[in-house]
C-alpha cells in the first residue's frame, strides 16, 4: 500500500509511535509518505520505502500566526495526487484531522477518493480538544474520519464522554519493538553513574506539567534517605529549570543527573532499576512500556490508560496522583526485597511483549485495508 503518514515529529510519544510505525510497515514493503514540518526525531536512517514530504509555511507580514494547517492540508493533496497515495494515516487530532478533511474534500473533487484514519493519542482529546477553543473542529473531523482509533480504553471512553461522537472508536494499544531493549548493561556507563552500585532511578518525559515531576524529586528525597541511590533525568521541556532548582536545594543533589533529550533510551534504560511516571494523567505512558519492555518495573499514577499497562504489585506499582508517601514506600518495599524485584523485573518484560510491534502492526494494516475496502 501507499501511505500518508502525519504526526508532530518531536519527541513526543504520538510522532515517536507513528515514526515506528511507518517504519515497521516500510519493512513489510509498504510506501510510506511521512507528511510533517520537520524530519520526525526516529526517523533517523535511509529506507527505500521511506519518503518524507516536508510542510513549510511561508511568512507574511500580516501574518500574526502562519497558516499551518492551510500548509499542511496543501501538501497533503500534493503527496496524495504526485505518489498515489491510497490512505491517510494522522496521529493526534489537531490539527491533522481538520486538515485532513479539507484535503480531502479538495480530492473528492478530482474524483480521488481518499481514507482518512485518525488516531487519538490523549492530549489532543483530554486537555486541548476538549477545550471549546477547539472542540467544534476536534468533534466534526473525528467524525468525518473514515476510522478513528485511540491509544487505550481510557482514551476511547474519555472520548465518548467528552465529545458527541457518532462513529465508533477502535482501541489500537501502542506497541514497542523488544527486540530494541534486549540490550545489556554498558558496565562502565553503570559504573560512572553508580559507582559503590547504588540503585538507579530514572523519569523521562517532557517535563510539562502534566508529568509532575516535583513529584519525582519528592520521592527520590525520601528513598535515597534509606536507600543508596541516584536519579536520572531524561528529557527537556518547560519545567526542566525550576525541577533542576528543586534538585539544587536538596541534600542529595550530587546524586541526581539531567541527561537531556536522548535518542538511546535503551542503553539508559539498561543500566536502570527503575523508572517513575507520577502523571496526573497518562492515555497510555510509552515510556513506561518502554521501560518494561527493558525489564524495568514502574512507579506510577493510577489514571487514565497507565493501569491497562502497568499491573499493580505485578509489573510495578500504583498510587494516586501525587501520593509521594506511597511511591516512596513501594520503592523502599521493592528495592529490599531481592527476590521480589526480580520477580517483578521479569513480568515488567513479559507484559510488554503483549504490546510487542509483532503483534500491533498487523492490526493496523487490518485496519488500512478495511477502509479500503478490501
Ligand atoms: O502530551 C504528551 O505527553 C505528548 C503526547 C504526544 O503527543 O506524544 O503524549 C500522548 O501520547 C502518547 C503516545 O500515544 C502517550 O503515550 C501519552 O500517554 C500521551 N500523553 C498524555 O496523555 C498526557
């Protein structure tokens, strides 16, 4: 098949999951058109069946706000008309869906009859697109896609309660390639961060405030108190400065490390014990699969998708949001109980590959060719 693929191309887990998507489906020898604003991060190497269509929007001096969407809905009638393209893929619903509509209606009228799949990814529904701001448009281009799909059952029934929707909602989990993670440990990299073997903590995100990660440093000054050990900090965004403050002011703040914004997660991911997601809200948390997909155990909130992924005192552990005392404790509890760690060190594995690409991808493709007719 011939695909349309748009996403955001940050690091966010929506451009990370349709990267590694098209990528997987180029595999499999399909044509993948990935239509964006920049080269998507994971999009990193040479494939054949790869092709990438960037969106540019000129200036203006009128222009207070240059019309993206007018761009990129542009672009897509190019793509779609110049490689034959057959179905239109967008991640996150804003503004790909709209824009996806109108390149469609622009089509119809050259007689090409084009699908348009949207897949929800939780923001784009439970913060921006329930906001009356958007919601008309959000609302309408959902129910104008040919499919729509959402990342978890959390994500479908937040959608049915917060939208009027007249189509129904497939849930198409995430999925993560274990075969990425099977990595052993760098020892000499273990050794810098942790040289008497401390235990490793790690919280990767885009420190937003949705992620609460004061809650992270919270935690961590409790558990080094009784546990030797160190924090790792992936990721940048807008709270990164005040966090790296907090950290600043604590006793234990030699034991804490910002690596940035980091491609290899699974060489960090390899040296860690353990990773906290304390999220106000999560429709599904990639990253925590990501970790489990690595063998990590996970320390999270218990809202939106995260428990269909992490099992409570299986795979990790769940608290309310912002119950700092009952994260700390679970690590505490975990971390002197030999036997059990590495008992949860192997389940985290074993429910990540239920979401193993092996197993995902296929259902997409089910999907393509249902809306195609095939
Ligand atoms: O808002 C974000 O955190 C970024 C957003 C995105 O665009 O990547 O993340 C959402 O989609 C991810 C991939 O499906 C999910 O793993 C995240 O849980 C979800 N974030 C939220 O729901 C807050």
């Amino acid at each position: 098949m011939n695909i349309g693929i748009v996403c955001y191309p940050t690091y966010g887990g929506s451009g990370v999951l349709a990267t590694e998507l098209g990528k997987a489906l180029a595999d499999k020898g399909h044509n993948i058109h990935f239509i964006t604003y920049q080269q998507p991060v994971r999009l990193n190497a040479f494939h054949a069946n790869i092709f990438y269509h960037e969106v540019s929007v000129p200036t203006y001096p009128l222009f207070d706000y240059p019309p993206y969407e007018t761009a990129l809905a542009s672009k897509m009638v190019d793509v779609i008309i110049n490689n034959d393209v057959q179905l239109l893929h967008v991640h996150y619903a804003i503004p790909h869906a709209s824009a996806a509509y109108m390149a469609k209606q622009i089509l119809k009228k050259e007689g090409i009859q084009i699908p348009v799949i949207t897949t929800l990814h939780g923001t784009d529904i439970t913060l921006v697109g329930k906001d009356k701001t958007y919601s008309p448009v959000v609302t309408f281009s959902m129910n104008e896609s040919d499919a729509i799909t959402a990342v978890s059952k959390n994500l479908r029934d937040e959608t049915y309660r917060n939208f009027k929707m007249e189509k129904d909602i497939e849930v198409i989990y995430n999925f993560v390639d274990i075969k990425r993670f099977e990595r052993t440990p760098v020892q000499a990299f273990r050794q810098i961060i942790a040289p008497k073997n401390e235990r490793i903590l790690l919280h990767a995100s885009n420190f937003r405030r949705v992620k609460r990660v004061d809650d992270v440093v919270n935690v961590f000054k409790e558990v080094n108190k009784q546990i030797p050990s160190k924090l790792l900090f992936v990721g940048d965004g807008p709270e990164r400065t005040h966090i790296e403050g907090l950290c600043r002011q604590m006793d234990a703040h030699a034991d804490v490390k910002f690596l940035g914004r980091q491609e290899q997660m699974e060489d960090i991911l390899a040296i860690t014990d353990l990773f906290i997601l304390p999220s106000e809200y999560e429709s599904f948390g990639l990253v925590a699969l990501e970790a489990m997909a690595a063998g990590v155990p996970v320390i999270s909130t218990n809202v939106g998708g995260l428990p269909e992924i992490n099992i409570e005192g299986v795979t990790g552990f769940l608290s309310n949001v912002g119950d700092v005392e009952n994260m700390s404790k679970n690590i505490t509890h975990i971390f002197s109980d030999d036997i059990a760690f590495k008992e949860m060190k192997k389940n985290a594995l074993e429910q990540a590959q239920k979401f193993d690409i092996s197993t995902i991808v296929p259902v997409y493709e089910n999907l393509y060719k249902k809306v195609l007719g095939e």
